[in-house]
C-alpha cells in the first residue's frame, strides 16, 4: 500500500466534508438558532484542518494515478470511521456525552438509524437537520459522489466503487463507473425532490418533510419527532412514506433505466426486483391476517388500517429504514417475528438498504436448489442464473463466504454485547438492527426503546457494527491478513 495515495484521498475527502457543515448552519441563521452555530462551525473548520493537514504533509506530491485495490479498501474503511467522529462534533456541544455523541453520528453516516436520543428538547432544529443530512449523505455514499465530482479518480474511482459492495463487484468492467455515478445520483436527487414535495402536499410541516425525506431516501429512519411517523397521526403521510420507503430499497440503477431510458421491461425481468416484490408483498399479507386474526388481538377487523401498517412496517425494516407509524411491539408475537426475519435479508443491491441484500439471497435459494438436484443428477451441469445470465463460480464462491461471514460476524459481536450486558435478547438483537443498519427493532430497542441504556462500551462497539454493516464486512475484515499492510512506495 503507498500511504501518501491513502492520506491524499482522506485528505480531499474530509476537506469537501468540512464544506457541508455550512447546510446546518444556513439552517441555524435561517431559524435564529445563532448559538448553534458554533458548534458546526468548530466541526468544519475541524474537518477541513484534519484533511489539510494529510492532504498537505503527508500525501503525495504527484498526480494520483490508478489505485490498487487494497488501497481504496483500506480508505473506504478509513473515511467512514473519520466522517463520524468529525460529524459528532456538533453533538457534543448539545449535551450528548462523547460516546453518545459517536453512536449518533454514527448512526446517521451509516444510515442505520439506531438512537440514544430520549430527550429531544436537546438538539435544535439545525440539530436534527444535521443528523438526518448526514443519513442523506451516507445513502448516496459519500465515496460514490466523489467518484464523480473528483476528475483525478476517473479510473481510481472503480476501486472506490466496489470496495464499498462486494455484490456488484461482477459487473465492474461492463459500464463506465463515472457515468454510473451521476445516474445514481440523478435517481437519488429526483427522490430527494419528489418526497419532499409529497410529505409537503400530504401536510407535514416543511422542516420535518425535509428532515423525513432525508431518512427515508437514504434508508436511515432518524426522525426530528419523537414518535417517527406515528407522531404526525397522518395516513396520506403513511402512504407517502410507504411509497418512497419502497423505492429507496429498489436497484437505483433499475430505477434510472426506467426513469430516463424508459425501459419498463427490466421490471419484469429482473430476478431481484420481482422478488423483493413478491416477498415484501407476501410478508405484508401475512402480518395483515395474524394482526386481524389473532385472538388476543387488539387490531382484529380492522382489516384496511392492518394491512396499511403492515405495508409500512415490513417496508420499514426490510429496507433498514426504521421509522414505525404504531406501536408493533403490542403485535402478536408472530407478526413480529416474520418482522423479525427481514432484518437480515434487507433490501436490493445498488439500494440504499442494507442487510444481506436480496440478490444474495436469490443467488443462495438457487444455488440449495442446484445442490438437491445434483444429489439426484451428480454429472449434471446446472448453470446458476440471474437475470438469463450464468453467474460465475468465483462470484458464487464470494456470495457464498460473504452470507457466511455475516452470520460468523453477527455471533461473534452478539456474543460479545450479551457478555457485557448480561442480556442474551439485548447483546443478539441489537447487533442484529445495527450489523444490518435497521435502527429499529423490538423491545428493549422497539418505538417506545432506545440504546441509551446500553453500557458505553456496547455503544462503542455497536457504532462500530454500525459501520461494518455499512461497508459490508469486507474492509474491515481484511485488515487481519497480515499480506494487507506491505507498505510500498510505488
């Protein structure tokens, strides 16, 4: 690895973070917040400093050229870790402790969700601006937007790309990443736009519709009311959010073919989207007749105000999202634990959902059924196909081990957090809501819950989770081959 190319890259990047404090504090002026503009200011004048001085002292003095792929995956990991603890800074200055402060910035660049807020008198509304901006930018993903705005990562941009998601990784030479960057974008600012304008039109106040579409494009769920969506005891504002929570946990790139290439098709074709569909259908439906037909019931006939909650809530968690418009944790038991199910399988690829992401899970459904058939047929050859397409074995193979180290990860961390907290249903569901970015979950971290009860070395650890779920595992994992860190000058 050359560390000059790793500091110069963290360096551009926290100095353009550092910029984006000023949207806070247009926020703070706008509301004559004027004493909350301080603690932005100390935050971007912090970033800025911070990459000044790597970009300066201790990177490279020549052009960057193309970057290995170690590389980009050791900055990937490192610039997700340093836009959380410099995005903390203005909590701090509003009462939160130092790791308090951590896990919520945390929670908002990875998108996840999770909250230690129990007193939202605390922050002012440049503050919660502030933290459901930073879900915006950790959906877009920051290293995608630079991608496209930095001319000198053209090629480097590649690595960047597919560092972040290790399932897209095979379709890294069929399309110019660049351009694929500005579709992504295109598709994520005409959301951005429309929920707004929806949330507006369907009477949420303008500040919550933008703070809203803020998490729920990015698949975030921070919410500047205390009560998430339920606080607004709006059912147009439910569909709007039911709609939109949809559409941010679909392909961005499906959605830019259909936008502006008008190919309606691909709907129809591919295997990822038809089963996101389909499943989130089915679970809808399912939740709907256990929460009308279950005899202790407090929802029974209900059968139009079900079925809208449960549309809700499964789009909630299975796309990561994490707002809530009841209260699910006085749902029957089984209705809860099919919510429970989706918060491993999250949303499609190329979303801004995490999770495992449904194109692994279809790949792994066809590879057990293969597996039975060759049982029956051993010289048989059965190709595994997405979308009409064979997909590698070395694809399959890295599928495969990804959905396996999940799993070794969420036991390894679950294990950890029930040590420290004594409490086997804490230590296992949260690390679930945060490996898998969902924010919410259940009880103790259900809609009247939260995780500032939780001890501050599970709070650090689970800022950590955080992140690693974001990143999907892989570069922080690999940080432990030891063949990682042969530092090098060329």
């Amino acid at each position: 690895m050359r560390l000059d190319y790793i500091t110069s890259v963290i360096g551009i990047v926290l100095m353009y973070f550092g910029a984006l404090f000023l949207f806070p504090i247009f926020v703070a002026i706008y509301y004559s917040e004027y004493l909350a503009i301080f603690p932005f200011l100390i935050g971007g004048v912090a970033s800025n400093l911070f990459g000044l001085f790597l970009y300066k002292l201790f990177g490279t003095k020549t052009e960057l050229k193309e970057i290995k792929k170690k590389e980009a995956l050791c900055i990937v990991a490192c610039i997700w870790v340093l836009l959380s603890l410099f995005a903390s800074i203005p909590f701090l200055f509003f009462g939160l402790s130092l790791v308090d402060a951590i896990f919520e910035a945390t929670s908002g660049i990875s998108t996840c969700g999770a909250s230690i807020l129990s007193d939202f008198s605390m922050l002012p509304r440049c503050g919660f601006f502030w933290r459901s901006f930073c879900q915006w930018l950790g959906g877009i993903g920051i290293i995608v937007i630079f991608i496209a705005v930095l001319p000198q990562f053209a090629f480097a941009g590649r690595q960047f790309f597919f560092s972040e998601s290790a399932l897209q990784s095979s379709d890294r030479n069929s399309f110019r990443v660049q351009y694929y960057a500005y579709n992504i974008i295109a598709v994520y600012i005409i959301l951005s736009i429309s929920a707004v304008i929806a949330l507006k039109c369907a009477g949420m106040p303008l500040f919550d519709s933008v703070c809203n579409m803020f998490s729920m494009i990015s698949a975030g769920g921070l919410s500047p009311h205390p009560n998430s969506i339920a606080g607004y005891h709006n059912n147009a504002i439910v569909w709007v959010c039911i709609l939109f929570m949809f559409l941010a946990g679909v392909n961005f790139t499906i959605q830019y073919k259909v936008l502006f290439q008008r190919n309606f098709k691909i709907l129809c074709r591919n295997s990822e989207y038809n089963f996101y569909f389909i499943f989130f259908t089915f679970a809808s439906i399912l939740v709907t007749c256990i929460i009308t037909f279950a005899p202790d019931s407090i929802c029974k006939g209900m059968w139009l105000e079900n079925f809208r909650n449960a549309l809700f809530h499964t789009l909630s968690i299975m796309t990561s999202t994490g707002f809530y418009c009841v209260d699910h944790d006085l749902w029957d038991p089984k209705a809860k634990m099919v919510l429970i199910s989706l918060i491993f399988m999250g949303a499609s690829a190329g979303s801004a959902g995490g999770g495992l992401k449904i194109a692994r899970i279809v790949y792994i459904m066809r590879f057990l059924i293969r597996e039975v058939k060759l049982l029956l047929h051993p010289k048989a050859i059965i190709p595994i196909k997405l979308d009409q397409k064979s997909v590698a074995e070395s694809i399959g193979q890295q599928i495969i081990s990804f959905v396996f180290l999940y799993f070794a990860v969420y036991l390894i961390i679950g294990f950890i957090i029930t040590m420290i907290e004594n409490d086997i249903l804490k230590g296992f569901l949260a690390t679930a809501i945060t490996l898998g970015n969902t924010g919410l979950g259940f009880a103790p971290f259900g809609p009247t819950g939260g995780f500032a009860h939780m001890s501050t070395i599970s709070k650090y650890i689970l800022s950590l989770t955080m992140i690693i779920g974001r990143l999907e595992l892989i570069p922080f994992l690999i940080i432990f081959n030891r063949d990682y860190w042969h530092i090098s000058k060329k």
